[in-house]
C-alpha cells in the first residue's frame, strides 16, 4: 500500500515538473536551463503560480505529501 501511494505521488511530481520545465522553456530559454535543476524548478513553479497552476499543485503537494504524510504510513 505505501509503496503504491508513494509511486502515485512521484509520478504526479514528475508531470508536475515536466509541465513546469514546458512552461519555463516557454518563458525564458535561461529559465527553462535552469528549472532542469529540480530545486529551482520549484521556485520557478511558486513563482509563476498565476500562470500555471496545476502543474506548480502537482510539483508541490506531491512534494508535501511525501514529505510529511509518508512518515506516518507503517513499514509492514
């Protein structure tokens, strides 16, 4: 079960990201260089919100939940 849930949320990040680095290639060919760094893929995601809004939810929660939910799920 954890394992499933944890698939379902990275791969909601990775078609988060993939939306996210489209949309910056879009913007700026030195923003789309620089979000194929994953960390500032999400700055250019939290920045650019109005813009893009599902694809910054499916980069950031997926995020959230592995971060913060996953934890709680017992190894068994």
């Amino acid at each position: 079960m954890m394992v499933t849930v944890f698939l379902l949320a990275v791969s909601l990040m990775l078609i988060g990201y993939t939306l996210t680095v489209v949309e910056a290639m879009r913007h700026s060919a030195a923003w789309g260089m620089a979000t194929l760094i994953p960390p500032l893929a999400i700055v250019f995601a939290i920045w650019r919100t109005r813009q893009q809004p599902v694809a910054t939810a499916l980069l950031v929660l997926p995020l959230v939940f592995i971060l913060f939910a996953m934890p709680f799920f017992r190894l068994s």
